[in-house]
C-alpha cells in the first residue's frame, strides 16, 4: 500500500511532535518531514515533495502564508492544508490567494485530521465544519458584475457559502429543495467545481465571499 507522505510545519514543538506522533498511528499515513521554520521547509522541498503538508499560519522568521506562496511557486501542484485557531480568521483570505487547499482547527480530534488528509489528497478541499458555520456570520461581497450568475443563484452562492443545506436554503428562499439543488449545480457547473468547499475557496479567489 502506498502511504501518504505528509509535512508538517508549525512552531509550536510540543503540538508539531504530538501532531506527528498521532499521524503517525495511521497506517495509510507516512510524516517524511516536520520542521518549526517555513526556511527549512522551503529547501527541503528542494529535494522531496510530500503529498499533503500541514502548515501553521502563524509563525517566525517567515510566515506560513508567505511560505505557503514561495512553497507553491517552487511546486504549483502542492496540496497544502492550513493548520489554524479561530482567531486567525483574519488571515484565511490570504492563505487561501497563496494555495492552500483547506483548513483544519489545531484542536480537531484524529478522526477529522485523517479526513481533511484523505480529501485534500485525493484533489479536493477542506474545511472544518466549525469554520463553515463561523463563515455564516461573515459577509458575501457582491461584485460589480454578476453577469456569470442571475440573482436567484448569487442568492444560493451566498447561502451555500455561508455553510447552509439545501433544505436550509429551500426554506429561507421559499422555493423547493429540488430547485435548489438546479441552481446549485448551475453554480458547480459554472464555477467549475465540485462541491461546497471548492466553491467556497472559488467564491473568496474571485471575490463573491470574504472572510
């Protein structure tokens, strides 16, 4: 069985040694690398690519947004997942301009950490549930054109963004599930992704969602 080669950059040692050692009793899961300082990290990727790198945003000497950005240009197909605190909400916008693939809360339990892993791995995104519903209290900035949606879909994008279920927006927009899931997919289809999460990162690159 080939296992996932993971990175792990983060500062904070005793999280970085507990965080490798509870990957590390995943059978599907390798750590290849783990380092406090986004330098090193930078010339390791000189010489190996891991599949999946767990990247803290906070951190000295070089930041992980701005190491997140240098990581990308030296390997633009890098599936990097943000490790971070409710209070970096500040800086999800930025991370995810710089490449990054999802976030995960630092006090996610193992199962979730496996979960972000495995879908970000097999070319999807991540975010953690707790962040979707801390999005919902933020703000959808509507472009000057909106030619690419009609209303009623910016009105589903606002509200998938925001973390809600189809159901959820049926009821809020007094319209059927079933017409939901229309626009839904019309938004899929012309955003050109595949589910929520891709959407989510798809609506703050292109300024239809701010955090």
């Amino acid at each position: 069985m080939n296992r996932i080669k993971i990175a792990i950059v983060d500062d904070h040692d005793l999280f970085r040694e507990g965080l490798s050692l509870v990957l590390g009793q995943i059978e599907k899961f390798v750590i290849i690398f783990d380092t406090s300082n986004g330098n090193l990290f930078l010339d390791f990727l000189q010489t190996s690519i891991p599949d999946v790198v767990l990247m803290d945003i906070n951190m000295p000497v070089i930041d992980g947004i701005e190491t997140t950005r240098k990581a990308i240009e030296i390997n633009p197909n890098l599936k990097i997942i943000a490790l971070t605190m409710f209070s970096d909400t500040m800086h999800y916008t930025q991370m995810i301009h710089a490449g990054i693939k999802g976030f995960i809360l630092k006090k996610s339990n193992k199962f979730e950490l496996q979960q972000a892993i495995c879908a970000v791995f097999a070319g999807g995104n991540y975010f953690s549930q707790e962040i979707l519903q801390k999005m919902a209290f933020q703000s959808v900035n509507f472009p000057n054109t909106t030619d690419k949606f009609t209303q009623r879909e910016m009105d589903v994008l606002n509200l998938v963004c925001k973390g809600l279920t189809s159901q959820e927006i049926s009821e809020k927009l007094f319209i059927s599930a079933k017409t939901v899931e229309v626009h839904r997919n019309n938004i899929f289809n012309k955003a050109e992704v595949r589910n929520s999460s891709e959407l989510i990162v798809w609506a703050i690159k292109h300024e239809y969602f701010t955090v």
